[in-house]
C-alpha cells in the first residue's frame, strides 16, 4: 500500500510540473553560442510610456453667406424700347421741323424712362453657401513603450520594451569572464 501511495504522489506531482511547462510554453532552444543560452524570467511589473501624438488634416468648413439680389432689369433693352415708343410717339405730335424737335425730344424722354424702368428690377434677399478648407489639429495620447521589471534567478532587472511582455519574459543570458 505504501509503494501504490509513493507512486500515485510521484505521478501527480510529475503532472503538475508538465502542465506547469505547458502554461508558458517549451523551454527556450540553445542559442547557437556556448557562453550565451536562454530563460524565462516572471515579470514584475509594466509601466507604459505615453506620449502625445498630433495629427493635422484638412477639412472643408461650409457656412451660409447672406446675398442681394436683384431680379429682371435690362437696362440696354429697355432704353432701346423705351426711346423708339417716345420718338414714334413724338413724331405723332407737331407739324414741319417741330414735329422732328418731338421725334428727338420723345426718344430721349422715352429712353430715359425705359432705362429707369428696365434698371429698376425687384430686389430679394437669399443665401449662398460657401466653403473653405480649415486644418484640423487633433492630439492623442498613445503607448510608445513599457519599463518592464523582472525577476530571473533572484535578481531584478529593468529594461524599457517596444511591447508588453506580460507575465513572464524571455531572456538571454550571456557569460563572460571578468577581466
């Protein structure tokens, strides 16, 4: 009974250091070198490094411009119009020279008035829109890196890491005599 409760404790503490090996993956491979070899070492603690990142870009900006405008009105036209009604109507009054003293005079009066009726078209009032391009600026806090402590063999480290590593980091360990 004693040899049956040594083997089934042997066995099950053989599985947990398996699975344990199996939560951080296989041991790291040789490195090639005979001084320098591999490791795993827990991390201590990450601390992300941020800084601010501005961004620029352009957008168009839009906005409703108020406008004048006036509606109907040639004024050529109706000067034209307006002088050929007053001379024809001046060559109807008047006999001899004085009847072409009233074609001149109608068709200067007449031309006058058209042009001032042509000119004066009605005004109203209505928008335009108008747009323009703006730079927009907008800044953002991002993550540039991670000062990362660890532990391996006792001792603790720091080195700043272009990712977070999380729970256990990958270490190379290199010897070298001391001179």
């Amino acid at each position: 009974m004693t040899k049956m409760l040594f083997s089934a404790l042997a066995l099950s503490l053989l599985a947990g250091a398996v699975h344990a090996q199996d939560r951080y993956g296989p041991p790291p491979g040789p490195a090639g070198d005979d001084n320098t070899h591999f490791g795993w070492a827990d991390v201590l603690r990450v601390d992300p490094n941020y800084a601010v990142v501005r961004t620029e870009a352009p957008q168009q900006e839009c906005y409703d411009q108020p406008v004048v405008r006036r509606e109907g009105g040639n004024s050529t036209a109706g000067t034209v119009l307006g002088a050929i009604v007053g001379g024809v109507l001046g060559n109807t009054v008047g006999k001899g020279d004085g009847r072409k003293a009233a074609t001149v005079a109608g068709a200067v009066a007449g031309g006058a008035i058209g042009h001032r009726a042509a000119g004066s078209g009605r005004e109203y009032e209505s928008s335009e829109t108008r747009c323009r391009e703006v730079s927009q600026v907008s800044e953002q806090r991002r993550i540039t890196s991670y000062d990362v402590e660890y532990r391996y063999r006792g001792e603790v480290f720091m080195s700043r890491l272009n990712y977070d590593p999380g729970e256990r980091l990958r270490v190379r360990v290199s010897v070298e005599p001391a001179d």
